[in-house]
C-alpha cells in the first residue's frame, strides 16, 4: 500500500536500484467483442447516435452563447431559457435512442461493461438538467441562478461528451488492433 502511495511522487531516475521492478501491464480489454461490434455496425441505432451527438453539441455550443450573452448582459433570459429546454429535449432523446443502442449491442439498456462510467456521469447530466427544468417551470430561483444551474449542466455535459469522444478514439485504436492483427496473420505487414 505504502508503495501505491510513494509511486505517483517518485522522481527516482534508477528504479531498479532503488528496489523497485518493472510492472507488466495487463493488457487493455477491447471495448466491443467481435458479436458487439457486428451488432454495433448492423443497427440502424449506430447511424442514429452518430447524427444526433454532433447535432446536441451544436444545440449546445448556441445554447452556451446565449447563456453567457443573458449572465453578462441580462438580457435575452426567454431566448437563452428557450435554448436549455431545446438542448435537455436533445439530451433526452439521445439518451433514451442511446439506452436502445446499448441494449442492442450490449444486451441491456445502461450500464453495460463498456460504457458503465460514461453511463453513470449521463445520470448526473440528466439530474442536472432536469433540475434546470424543474426550477424554470416551478419558477424556483431568479433568471441568473437558473442560468448558473445551467452552466453547471453543461459543464457536467461538457465532461461526459469527453468522455464519449475519449471512448470512440479508444474504439477506432482497438478496431485498427484487429486489422493490424487480422494482415498479420495473414502475412501483409507494413
């Protein structure tokens, strides 16, 4: 425990003199199986997701500029609240298609292996901006403490589709394994 601890800090250029050995990282588990990514890449949710996510973060980036514009200026709070309940109606959507996704591909509808973190900070940005939602139509708060509960959903939103993004990298590296692998085999080499 006490070497967990010391690891992160520990500057020391000589390692092995120092009595430390060489870790072997075990290696990273592919994120989709073979029968996923046959799933992944026959349903017609794929096509679905990949429209709606750069469209929800277009949504976002207009909806961000209005927010900011009515905090700075205190003007335009209808525009501005009018583009947080478009976006959380975006969000909504994708994640509802998003649940159906997964149940395809991974056999239950949130939470699978390959998503679970990625699922789990969703729940916090859909908490968030359901919360903007409730005090906008419950009239809780005034203009700027609905618009600060808004950027704090969007800064929440702003990590998870990191997350994402980081996610379907880790795909297309894992996929270009596989066909290195598959050449390999077969005797095609770079």
């Amino acid at each position: 425990m006490l070497s967990r601890l010391i690891a992160p800090i520990d500057a020391c250029p000589w390692g092995t003199v120092a009595g430390r050995h060489a870790r072997h990282v075990a290696p990273r588990r592919p994120l989709y199986t073979p029968e996923e990514r046959v799933r992944r890449d026959a349903t017609r949710w794929t096509l679905v997701q990949g429209v709606l996510a750069p469209l929800q973060f277009a949504v976002f980036l207009v909806s961000l500029g209005l927010v900011l514009n009515c905090l700075a200026t205190g003007d335009g709070y209808a525009v501005a609240t009018a583009s947080v309940v478009l976006k959380t109606v975006v969000l909504y959507v994708i994640m509802v298609t998003g649940a159906i996704w997964e149940k395809v591909v991974f056999g239950r509808y949130l939470f699978a292996r390959a998503f679970f973190w990625e699922d789990v900070f969703s729940m916090l940005v859909l908490a968030l901006h359901t919360a903007y939602l409730g005090a906008v139509f419950g009239g809780v708060g005034d203009a700027e403490g609905q618009m600060l509960l808004a950027l704090a959903a969007y800064a929440a939103y702003v990590v998870n589709a990191t997350q994402f993004v980081l996610k379907l990298r880790a795909a297309r590296l894992d996929e270009r394994g596989v066909r290195e692998e598959r050449a390999a085999a077969l005797g095609f080499s770079k």
